[in-house]
C-alpha cells in the first residue's frame, strides 16, 4: 500500500482549484485574517503539487489556475459557529499534509458549510444569556441592572436564531438589534429606575460588536494587506456606528436625562463577581456557539486565565497594554495547546470566547454612543478603545511570529538541543 494515498487519486485541476476555493472561503468564514488564509492556501497547495494563485479579500476568494487559466471566485458568505471552526481546521491540517483525497475534502468542507447547530435552540438562548450575566459581572452591574441585561438578551438571542436575514436587511440587523435593545433598556430606566442604562444596553448586544473585526483589520493592515484591511476596517467601524446611533436614536426618544448616563458600574456589585463572571460567561459561550466537547475545559480555563492575568497585568502598565499582553500570552498558549494535546482543539474556538470576555469593541461603541448623546465621561471612553485595539493586534501579530518555536513536537526540539550540545 503507497504511503501517499492521497496523491495517488491524481485529482483534476478543476478538483483542486474548487477545493483551493472552498478552503479560503471557509477559512474566511472562521475569522483568520487574509495573510494567514493565503499562507495556508500556498502550504496546501505545495502539498498537493499544484501551481494555483489565490488572493483572499475580506469577502470573497479569487482563484486562478495559471497553467490552465481557469478561474474562480466565490463570496465567503456569514461566520461559522465554533462546531464549523473546529471541523474546518480539522480538515485544513490533513490537507497541508496530504493526508486527505481532495474529493473527500471537498465533499466535506461543502457539509460543514450548510451544517446545522448541533446544540438546541432553547439551549443556545440560555447560553445567550449566561454570556450576557457574564459580561455584567465583568462590569459589576448591580442587581437590577444584571437582570434586565438578562432579560433584554432573551428576544435578541431569539432573533439571531430563528430570523435569517440577508441582502439589505441582514446589513442593518446590528442597528435594529441595538435599537430594541436600548429602547427597552431605557424604558425600564424610566419607570424602574436602572442604573447606567447605556453600559446595560450593550451587554445583550456585544456579540454584534465588531471587536475581533476591528483587530483582524489592524493586523492586516500592519501585515501589508492594505486593500483587505482597510475595506474590513471601513466595514467594522460602519458597524459600530450604526449601532451607536441605535442606541443613541432611543435614548432620544425616551428622553431620558443626560446625568442618568454616566457610568455608574463601579461598586456597583460586591467585588466576588468578578470571580464567576469568566466561568459564567465562558459556558454560556458553549452552548451559543455550539462549541465542540474537546474545547470545553480549555475554553472555560482560558477564559478565567486571560481575565485575571489581564487584570493582574493593569497593576503594573496602563490597562489598554495589560490587554495587549494578555491577549498575545492567550493567543500563544492556545497555539501551544493545539500542537501538543492529542485531541488538538481548535485555536480559534479556545482563543475568540477570551478575546471577546475583553470587548475592546464594547468600549468604542460606548464612547461613540456618548458622542453621540454628548456625555463626555462616555465619549473619553474611545481613546482608550483605540489604543487597547492597536495593542491587541501588535501582541497577537508577536504571538504569531513566537508561535513556531512552540508548536514544534517536543521530541524535535529536544533533538536540536542535543545536537547543539554535542557540536
């Protein structure tokens, strides 16, 4: 038997160009940043020995088979659930390989794509909910506020799941979603007295903050991908604008007064919440994004770790810098983590629900809300946003140039160590 079975089935071109296509479009859709997507290609396409050229844009792949010069494009289409993640990066291991027939990889990448949840929709709001619990005893929300956060999240969780928008619609979701939100938040501001009703009103929403997109568009940007990042980058902060004007619109609707806006988290809740917040809000990331069962623990402890190491950090340097470290350290480890446990978890799925706990976006939208609503404690917020997200992608861009001296076997690097000894 050929120790290359994979080669041996002699794909065609049109195979191999489809399949080169469909696995940047699914990397895509798993938020790698361009540069990492192309270098993957051109690793799967040396493994396969075939001349091909992608360029990977934000939104669509182009592929040219330059020999044949035939072509194809596609659109990248919405984001993979975590499930989606792992099982695409299980795929894209074995094909930088060869370990895979390409037939069988496309076949495969085309039934991850059209998957359905695994998780029950009841579930997945319940984790919807959990996660937003979380993110209010990251900002020590009182009592009150905490539970109308929970509540808010019930029908905006319910939405994403079950209303399917696309075109036009689909574009102005974070807007509507953010407007019903705060309208209801504000509301219940009015007539039950809630505390920092602005802070309150982005917690059901974070999930649509384009915090990830924002530090994706740096890190292109900063790698010379300057037509990708900078169109991701116009798209996020469009996003984030339109959000804050959401929240902005019904807070002049309801009339409610500029001094009920200030921010009032502090000493808002007892200081032990902080501790089950990263747990609290890491299993409620579980069940929403339907993560797989080998990532479980890890997701959890990363969460809690890159919390507190963070905080810890913010003792010593400014906190925009604490977060920088502290992604960079999560995004390292996470790496380290994939190459060495047998079960190989995926990188993305153990790292994102970390990155998220930190909402860098959470803090723009903040403060442009209160450009917006010209409350100037929430509008100095942005300063801080911008320097917290420049310093996250520099981190994560060091962690990535780190990354091969950890994710080496261990029997190899102990090998080298030998041999230097001995020479």
């Amino acid at each position: 038997m050929s120790d290359e079975p994979c080669r041996d089935d002699a794909p065609d071109d049109g195979e191999m160009l489809a399949l080169i296509t469909a696995v940047g479009v699914a990397l895509n859709r798993s938020s790698y940043p361009v540069t990492e997507t192309a270098k993957v290609l051109r690793e799967i396409c040396r493994a396969y020995d075939f001349d091909a050229t992608a360029q990977v844009f934000a939104t669509y792949i182009v592929t040219l088979d330059e020999k044949k010069g035939a072509t194809e494009i596609a659109n990248s289409g919405p984001g993979f659930r975590f499930d989606q993640i792992a099982a695409t990066e299980d795929v894209v291991h074995r094909l930088r390989h060869a370990d895979v027939p390409v037939a069988e990889a496309l076949a495969t990448l085309r039934k991850i794509s059209s998957a359905r949840p695994p998780v029950n929709p009841f579930l997945r709001i319940v984790g919807y909910m959990l996660m937003a619990l979380g993110f209010a005893f990251c900002f020590r929300m009182s009592f009150a506020a905490s539970v109308a956060a929970v509540v808010v999240a019930i029908p905006i969780a319910a939405i994403q799941i079950w209303f399917s928008a696309k075109g036009a619609l689909a574009a102005l979701m974070p807007f509507m979603l953010t407007f019903i939100s705060a309208l209801a938040i504000t509301l219940w501001a009015v007539h039950g007295g809630l505390p920092d009703p602005v802070r309150v009103a982005v917690i059901p929403v974070l999930t649509l903050i384009p915090g990830a997109m924002l530090t994706t568009a740096l890190i292109e940007l900063s790698a010379g991908d300057q037509i990708t990042g900078s169109s991701r980058l116009v798209y996020a902060l469009v996003v984030l604008m339109s959000m804050a004007f959401g929240l902005a619109l019904a807070i002049d609707l309801i009339g409610i007064g500029s001094q009920d806006l200030r921010d009032l988290t502090s000493q808002q809740a007892p200081y032990w919440v902080m501790w089950v917040a990263a747990p609290v809000y890491a299993v409620g990331n579980l069940m929403y994004f339907c993560t797989p069962r080998r990532a479980w623990w890890w997701t959890v402890f990363f969460c809690f770790i890159t919390f507190w190491f963070t905080n810890l950090l913010q003792h010593w340097m400014n906190a925009a810098f604490a977060g920088g470290v502290g992604m960079g350290a999560a995004l390292l480890a996470c790496w380290a983590v994939n190459a060495h446990d047998k079960n190989r978890p995926s990188v993305l799925v153990m790292f994102l629900p970390a990155f998220w706990l930190m909402v860098p976006g959470s803090m723009g939208f903040v403060a442009i809300s209160g450009a917006i609503t010209q409350d100037h404690a929430l509008s100095s917020l942005g300063t801080g946003a911008a320097l917290s997200l420049l310093s996250m992608a520099i981190c994560m861009m060091l962690a990535a140039v780190l990354a091969p001296a950890i994710t080496r076997p261990l029997r190899l690097r102990r090998s080298a160590r030998t041999g230097t000894a001995a020479s």
